[in-house]
C-alpha cells in the first residue's frame, strides 16, 4: 500500500518566488493585499504557486514581524573602515535616524568595501521593509550594484546617484553637486584667476564626478582661458591631502586656486600652502565642499559649498515610510539644492 504524500509545511516566501520567478517582495505585496503594484497576470502566477504549494503563513512570526521588523537597511559602500566618521555619511545617517525613530522605525546599517556590495547582510536577509545605499567605485561597478539592487525588487533609496531609474521600485535622492561645482568655477573666475587645481581622492565616488563636472564646465565657459588640472591624493586622510597639495605647490607654477573634493581636503591644503610660506588668500585661493562645521574652524574660515546631507537623509526617510504605506514612490528622483558659503580663503 503507497504510503500518504507528505505535506510540506515550510513553504517560504523564497519558495513561492522562485516557483513564479519573481521577488521576494513581490510576494510579500500579494500575499498581504498591497497589489496596486503588482501585474495582474503576475499577480495570478503568484496566487497559483501559493495554492500548488500549500503556503501556509506563520501566524505568530507575522506578528512579532509586524510589532518588531520596522526597520530600514542601509548599506555604505565605502574602502574606509571608519566610513561612519565621514562627516556627510554621518550627517546623513543622522537625519534619516532620526526621522525613522520619530516614526517608530530603526534604521540597520552595514559598511562594505564597493568589491563586496553584493555579499551584504542586509541585502541577503528579508528583515527590513526597505533598503537604502550610498555607492562607491568605478562606474560600470555601481551601474552593477544598482542593477542587483534592481533584482531584490524591495522599496530602495539610492544616494547620490546621477541616473534615471524606470520601471522600478527605487528612488534617486542627491544634492545638486554639478551645481555646486559651477557655482565655485563662476566664484573663482570672478576672482580673475588663471591656474585651477581640483584636489580629490583615488576613491570614485558620484558626488565628486558631479563637482569635478560642474566646476570644469563653468571655467571652460568664461571668456579667459583658464588651465584647469586634477590632482588625485591616495585618499581623502589628512596626510594624503597635504601631501599631496605639498608636492603641487612646490612646482615651478603654482595654481592661483585649489579647489578640494572636500572641506577636509581643503583645509589639509591650506596647512600645505602655510607650510610653503604662501599667504591665503592672496597668493592663493582655496575652495572646499561640503559646509559642515569643519569651514568656522579654519584659519582664514573656508570658502564653501553647503550640502543639504542632514536634510536628504530625513527626505528619504519621509518618502520610504510613505513608500511603505501607499505602496508606489510618488517620484523616480529628488535633486536638493546646494548653496556657495563665502568665507576668508578666496
């Protein structure tokens, strides 16, 4: 006599999106209601698995899931193991943090080297409602790391991206870097200057591109030739930046400006213009980006550009926790203005 087919009684969520090849989360919305995101016939093929399959929720890890799982994922993806010491990465994580909390959600973070995105926790697990990632590398490795972000199928908030995101559950939050950087070109042409130099580090990231962009296109546009150079420091360490800004100023020509990726590279370079004897500003200009509170502190104060970082961080939590309760972003990108602070060094 055959003996009884066994029941399965483990059916996860997993099974059911591999069986109808699709995510996780899509899934998830079907299975709990939310399918004004879902394709009808999509939403069919899941419905058919889950009935095939006999899925059969666990009441109780639902509930604790719902009482206790609201929490967002961020994932840094940074070669610096102190990436929280970063003061736009902490500015931001502040903001989002405490805006999460104000509305009842954690915010779970993890740093990994850019080689490494994809073998992230967060990313592997199915524990926080949504995901967010700042990005770092060369280009053709963050459009990778955006397409595996594409593949989870969660609500995600990318930062600093310069891309256009269709036809996905994904949301592109950056400051206006590009005009950051024009607006310092338009500064130091104004300044009647001749020889730029943009100080920056080895490590790419999308914010430095858009500054580096801006900067070199509004001093190509004014009417004076300008000579514009790039000067890459190993990293964005204080003792790389002088050194690095050290080694520029002791040749034949010195700039008329150094313009840094950042307030901290910035003011490394202006030590290295104090140690060859050159008077700021009036042998020589120094910009830097960013505006935290690191410009008051320099001697003479840093001329600047204002991120909003603390400011995109609570937008993004706002338009996730809306994400989260109307089941669709209201747009594909949000752009937060910068602004130029003049300070003593140009």
């Amino acid at each position: 006599m055959a003996k009884p087919k066994k029941v399965r009684t483990n059916v996860t969520l997993r099974d059911i999106a591999e069986a109808s090849g699709v995510s996780m989360m899509t899934v998830s919305n079907v299975i709990n209601g939310r399918t004004n995101t879902v394709g009808e016939k999509t939403r069919l093929r899941v419905e058919r698995e889950v009935k095939r399959l006999n899925y059969r929720p666990n009441v109780n890890a639902r509930n604790l899931r719902v009482s206790s799982s609201q929490s967002i994922g961020l994932v840094v993806s940074d070669v610096a193991p102190a990436f929280l010491s970063d003061p736009f990465i902490s500015q931001l994580v502040s903001g989002m943090s405490n805006y999460l909390s104000s509305v009842d959600h954690s915010l779970d973070i993890q740093g990994v080297v850019p080689q490494q995105f994809e073998q992230a926790n967060i990313l592997k697990r199915a524990g926080n409602d949504a995901l967010c990632a700042i990005l770092c590398g060369p280009k053709s490795l963050r459009k990778r790391h955006v397409d595996f972000l594409k593949k989870i199928g969660q609500p995600t908030v990318i930062f600093q991206e310069p891309i256009q995101v269709r036809r996905h559950d994904i949301l592109i939050i950056r400051q206006d870097d590009k005009g950051g950087g024009s607006e310092v070109g338009n500064h130091l042409i104004g300044k009647n200057v001749r020889r730029v130099v943009f100080l920056k580090p080895a490590s790419e990231w999308p914010a430095i591109e858009q500054r580096e962009h801006g900067l070199r296109t509004a001093l190509e546009s004014g009417k004076k030739a300008i000579d514009f150079r790039v000067v890459v420091a190993p990293s964005e360490g204080y003792s790389d930046s002088r050194e690095a800004a050290r080694q520029l100023l002791q040749k034949k020509t010195s700039p008329d400006a150094i313009v840094a990726a950042t307030d901290s590279m910035a003011i490394a370079a202006m030590h290295a213009c104090d140690d060859n004897g050159m008077d700021i500003p009036g042998d020589i200009s120094v910009v830097g980006f960013n505006g935290f509170e690191a410009w008051r502190y320099a001697t003479p104060t840093l001329t600047t550009i204002r991120s909003p970082a603390y400011e995109m961080g609570q937008r993004a939590g706002e338009e996730l926790i809306k994400r989260l309760r109307n089941g669709v972003f209201e747009r594909k990108s949000i752009l937060l203005p910068t602004e130029l602070e003049l300070g003593e060094s140009t």
